[in-house]
C-alpha cells in the first residue's frame, strides 16, 4: 500500500477541492463518519455511553468538532473541548461548530484545571484526539499536553483522527509526548509516521478511510514508499514450474560460523532449505565442522582453512570462491566472527563475486572499517542486513530518531538495498525508494532470528528474484512466520527454529 507524505496530503486535498469542485467541508463529513464508524465499534450500542472529545484549531479540529456532533446524534452524551484558541480557528472548523451548536452541543474551552472536566473524560466510554494532524512539527507546548496526558491516563480508548497528536507524520517520531491512540482512522492513505519509530506504538490499529479524493488523482502522484502486503509478496514469488529439478530453484552458498557460534549457520541453511532453493552449500571454519555436518541433513557443508581461534584464515578464500563460482547468490556473516581472517576473505569476496550478495551479521562488522569496498560493488547487487547497532558501526546515523531519512541517505551513498532491522523493518533501495514492514512481533527479538532471515532472503535470491522483491518478501515471509508461532506458543516462547518450521505454512498462504 502506498504511503503519503504530509505534503503530498496537503496536495491531495488542494486538488479535489480547488480543481475537482469537491468542498472541504464535505471532505472533512466523510472524515467524520470514519472516526465516527471507530467509536461506536467500541461498545454494543451507543445508549447510555459518553464521548470526550479534544479538538484543535485547526481543520483536524474540525474533525473532531464534526464527530463530536455525530456522537451526540448517535446518541452519545458527549462533550467537546477546544485545545488552543478560537482567533485561530480555521474557516471549517468554525462551520462545523455551528452545525454542533445547531444540534444543541458546545464547544466548550479546555480548561486544565477543572475537575469536571477531568472526571468527565475518565469516566467516558471512548475518547477522541483531534488536536493536531498531520501538520504538527515542533513539540507539543501548553494546554495540548495536558490534553495528551489525560487521554493517556483513560482507561477507556482513543481514537485518533488521522494521526495521533504528538506525532510527526512523516518519521515517527514523538515530539515532546503523543496519544497513545487504541485505534487511528486516517484518510485515504497511510503516512509513515503510522508506520515507523514509536509513531507505530502510538497508532494503534490502522483503519485508512476513503473521504472521496478521485482515485484517479489519488493515482496521478509518485509515492517514494509503500507497505509491505500479502498480496504484494504473492504477485511477486516466482511459480515453480511442475517439471523442475534442483537445477531449476537455484544454488546458494552460506558462509558462516566459527567456535563458539556454530547455531547461526545451522539456522541461516535450514531456512534456505525450507525456502525453497534447489542446492543449500554451506562453508563454515573447519573448527566447527564436524558440528555443522552432524546438524545438517538438506543443506551440504564443506570446511574452510581456520585460525587458531576458530574463525576462518584467509586461507579460506581460494576454496570458499572456487565452491561459490557454481552459485547464483552468496551469504556472508552469520556468526563468522571476528579476525583479520575474517575481514581479508570478506572484503576479496566481494571484491570478486558478481552475483547477489546478502551481508548480514559479522560480514557487516568485517566491512565497518572498509565502506569504500560497498561503494564499489554498487553495480552489484549487494543486500545489507543490519540492525541499529550493526548500522551505526556502519557509519548509519539514528540519533534523532528518523530512522527512514537514516536509511535513504545510506542506501543512496553507497548504491547497495538495505534491510534496517528492527520494529517495522525498513527496506530502502539505492535511488530512495522505501518499503516498511509490518509482521513480526516482539517474540522474534532473540538470538538467531536475523540468521532465519538471512537464509530465506539468500533463497530467494538463488531462485532467480530480482534482489528488491527478494528483499521485501523475505522480509514479510519472515515477519509473518513469526506471528503464526506467537499464535500458537505466544511471543515469550517461541524460537528461531519455530519461525522455520512455520515457513511452510507461510508459503501455503501465499499459494
């Protein structure tokens, strides 16, 4: 699903109004039924409920005054407040205070200080934020905290109108505080603050709802990011032909391991295996060898020259390269560790294959001193798979919290497609264009769950995808078979090797 930029709403919205004759307010009446739609979902039947509604000055405050007018004729008894002051009131917001005191309602000023108010708004049986909207830019000041705070410390829900207020619509990030919003209905398309960074912990469920902006206008604008969907991952999995052989699905080679980390590569291969490529090779140290051959049945594994400390030694680039010229896509990382030796066979391997490379884990560590070597494989295509830490060594810079402008800036520098793990993981492509992720879950923060990612996307790749589709369905597939094992063993439980074993169930939806 494409994601809009603040800008590109506030476009939206000139055309339908300005060049398709459509009137705003009718626009922000359809905004209003949408929200609307969310509260009274929240109880059986509306008698006998109540409705606190915070509304801004501005025209999201017009979709609050214009729900609150809803409620009160669904049959909601319900009191709106008005967070900021009436000289700055815009036009619609003004006209749909009248349509609310012609129904017999108030938009009353809010008042920090009044108890009533505040024992109103614990006791309603839903509230709503209509405070800022998308154009919020700089922190939350004065009366609009209290009003945060307040929604926060209900115990009954928060529906959001278009964005929870206090976040900025196009990073996530929270500035100052945000409503933590049980539900947010925005209009017509997603933005990436509902998306990414603790914008995504203060949306809530998503609904995107239509106010009638003409597809075709909806159409006529180039989005830079999208959604990762089911039905995007199905459209781009190859089909396998019934006369197939293990020629035909691909061969991948894994290069990992070492003393000590001899799980990663076990898991990395399994999940290639389970993805569906024709031949798995893996090249681990031959210090661990024998423990990788005991543990793998599907994937084939060979030994490599090794140091004393059980890492590879640069001996092991000649045998690695002549087993990966018969491959059509490489991995390199999963728990190589760290040496000299190490650092020597990942830099002359990339330096020498051609084909797709994925660089996930210790092969990111082995190349944080060396970037210029990414740079120069950037006609190439190479995949790096880190998560912040991992980034940050890589010289990725997130301390302001804008983890997609993050992403873009290095993509672009450095001509490679970056997966940037995390919550909502985001992938970015060379020229900026943005994919987010939106399965997985919390139980899949442990050891080994990037190695079960890395395999699939290696997979992928040796099948013959192209490395962006490769990369936005491995990263699906993977958030998805983590939430079919939170579903069956909850979050606190479940495993890496359960998220393997749930890839075939993964695959049979996708069928």
């Amino acid at each position: 699903m494409r994601i809009a930029t603040a800008q590109q709403m506030r476009d939206l919205d000139h055309i339908t109004i300005h060049d398709r004759g459509v009137p705003s307010d009718v626009l922000m009446e359809r905004a209003a039924q949408g929200i609307l739609s969310a509260c009274l979902n929240c109880f059986d039947a509306p008698e006998g409920r109540s409705a606190a509604v915070f509304c801004g000055a501005g025209n999201n405050g017009g979709d609050g005054v214009a729900v609150a007018r809803l409620l009160q004729e669904a049959g909601l008894t319900v009191r709106a407040f008005l967070v900021g002051r009436r000289e700055k009131m815009t036009d619609d917001c003004r006209e749909m205070e009248r349509r609310l005191n012609a129904k017999g309602g108030a938009l009353e000023d809010f008042d920090p200080a009044s108890d009533a108010q505040h024992d109103f708004c614990m006791e309603a049986d839903v509230l709503v934020d209509a405070i800022f909207g998308i154009g919020l830019n700089s922190d939350i000041r004065g009366n609009a905290v209290t009003a945060v705070q307040w929604m926060n410390e209900a115990k009954t829900p928060t529906m959001a109108a278009d964005i929870a207020s206090g976040v900025e619509t196009d990073t996530g990030r929270v500035l100052g505080c945000a409503v933590k919003a049980a539900k947010t209905v925005t209009f017509t398309l997603p933005k990436m603050g509902h998306l990414v960074g603790d914008g995504a912990l203060c949306t809530g469920e998503l609904i995107v709802h239509s106010i009638g902006i003409p597809e075709e206008v909806v159409d006529g604008m180039a989005y830079s990011a999208q959604s990762i969907t089911a039905e995007l991952v199905h459209s781009w999995l190859p089909e396998r032909p019934a006369d197939g052989h293990k020629g035909t699905f691909g061969r991948c080679y894994l290069l990992c391991g070492s003393t000590g980390y001899t799980g990663a590569p076990i898991l990395s291969s399994r999940a290639a295996v389970r993805s569906g490529t024709g031949l798995v090779f893996l090249g681990v140290p031959e210090s661990v060898y024998t423990i990788a051959a005991v543990k793998s049945d599907e994937a084939m594994p060979s030994p490599l020259p090794a140091g004393e400390d059980g890492t590879l030694s640069a001996q092991a680039l000649e045998p690695a390269l002549t087993r990966m010229a018969g491959c059509d896509a490489a991995l390199i990382g999963p728990g190589l560790g760290r040496s000299e030796g190490v650092e020597e066979v990942v830099r002359r391997v990339m330096e020498t294959v051609q084909y797709p490379l994925v660089l996930d884990a210790d092969g990111i560590n082995a190349i944080s001193r060396h970037m210029d070597i990414l740079y120069q494989r950037r006609e190439s295509p190479t995949i790096v798979t880190p998560h912040d830490g991992e980034f940050a060594r890589m010289g990725g810079d997130l301390s302001d919290g804008d983890r997609v402008t993050a992403a873009r800036k290095f993509a672009m520098t450095f001509g490679c497609l970056l997966v940037l793990k995390g919550h909502r993981t985001i992938i970015c492509l060379p020229d900026g264009e943005i994919f987010v992720n939106t399965t997985g879950n919390s139980g899949m923060a442990k050891g080994g769950s990037g190695d079960v990612l890395s395999g699939i996307l290696v997979s992928l790749l040796a099948q013959g995808m192209h490395p962006v589709k490769a990369a936005v369905c491995a990263v699906w597939i993977h958030g998805r078979a983590g939430d079919l094992c939170a579903e069956r063993l909850g979050e606190r439980a479940m495993t890496p090797s359960d998220m393997i074993a749930a890839l075939g169930d993964v695959f049979k939806e996708l069928e």
